[in-house]
C-alpha cells in the first residue's frame, strides 16, 4: 500500500519496479517522450511564443520526474487534462496522445492523493471530496451520502490513513442518492 505524509513516501508493499508496473510508469514516460516529439515539431514549425515556453517547461518537467526515485505527475496530469495547456498548444494534432496520457496520469493522480470532486468511499459509505481546501491547498473534507444535513468528515492530509481504514476513489461515474456530484444536497422536488 502507498503511504504520502507531510511529502515523505513510504513504498512498504511494491519494489520499484512492482510500483512503475502497476501504475503503467514505464508506458506514460514513452507517450511523453513521444509527446516531446510532437511537441519540439510544432515548436520548430511555428514561430509562437505559447508553444516555446509550454516546450520549455514540458521539456524540464519530463527531466525532473524522470529523475526522481518516486516521481510526482501532478503537473503533467493538470497539463493533460482535457482542455488545458496540452490541447490548447497542440489542438487537434496531439488529442489522442494526450487523453492516453491523462488517462495513465488520472489513474496514478486519483490513488495518490485526495482532490476536487472525486467519488469515494471508506466502511460501506460513499461520498465526494469537496472542492475547498482542508487547509493550506490540501483537499480532503469529504461529504457523505447520508440523509443528514452536512454530513462532512476531514481527512485533509492523511490520505495514507483514509486508505489504510479501507477507503478508496470508486468509479466517478457512481450515482448518489442524498447528494449530488459536489456535495449539494438534491432537492426532493
């Protein structure tokens, strides 16, 4: 199991190479440098001041997680989501790649730490992660989908303990019943 607690990483379960396997590490560092291809042409084909900074910072990240013994692709993943700087700098031309990218990041992003919005559950209850800090810019206060009023419990910062109690991000496409996607309450109308 994977344990994150004040930005320490504990691996006490995978090798490393066990942890680059199950988290297709090996597969999203050879679409990024594929990436960095296509990125570097259009960068030599345009002159455009937006693709040579993006060029510029995708090309240090990409060297900066590849260095690191547990790497971090929190900015890849917020480069990659749908409709952010990956889509606006290559448009068209690098959508496939980069949904195969966010998808692989998404996946690593969703397991390593709460975030905005997502679905989940601990002890046979389910709930979302509201999109407001716990404190400092951590997330982690957790709405449930109970009949109660503001049924609110913070796990800011201990993710690694959220999940040693049995929790888990679920499947986004899950349905409430009490609730609706960011925490309302659903109306009875």
């Amino acid at each position: 199991m994977l344990e994150k607690s004040t930005n320490k990483i504990s691996i006490d379960r995978l090798s490393k190479i066990d942890y680059w396997k199950r988290w297709r590490l090996f597969e999203l560092f050879a679409y990024l440098r594929e990436a960095k291809q296509l990125l570097e042409r259009k960068a030599a084909t345009i002159s455009n001041n937006d693709v040579d900074t993006f060029k510029e910072l995708f090309v240090e990240e990409l060297g900066d997680v590849g260095g690191e013994n547990v790497p971090d692709f929190t900015r890849i993943w917020e480069w990659f989501t749908p409709n952010k700087k990956w889509d606006e700098v290559m448009g068209d031309e690098g959508k496939e790649i980069g949904q195969v990218i966010f998808n692989i990041a998404d996946q690593w992003k969703r397991n390593w730490d709460f975030y905005p919005k997502a679905k989940v559950s601990c002890q046979g209850e389910f709930g979302v992660v509201l999109d407001k800090p716990s404190f400092g810019d951590t997330y982690g206060i957790i709405c449930w989908d109970t009949e109660k009023e503001n049924d609110l419990e913070d796990w800011g910062g201990l993710f690694g303990s959220f999940q040693s109690s049995g929790g888990q991000i679920i499947d986004q496409d899950h349905q409430f019943v009490f609730i609706n996607d960011d925490g309302s309450k659903k109306s009875n109308g």
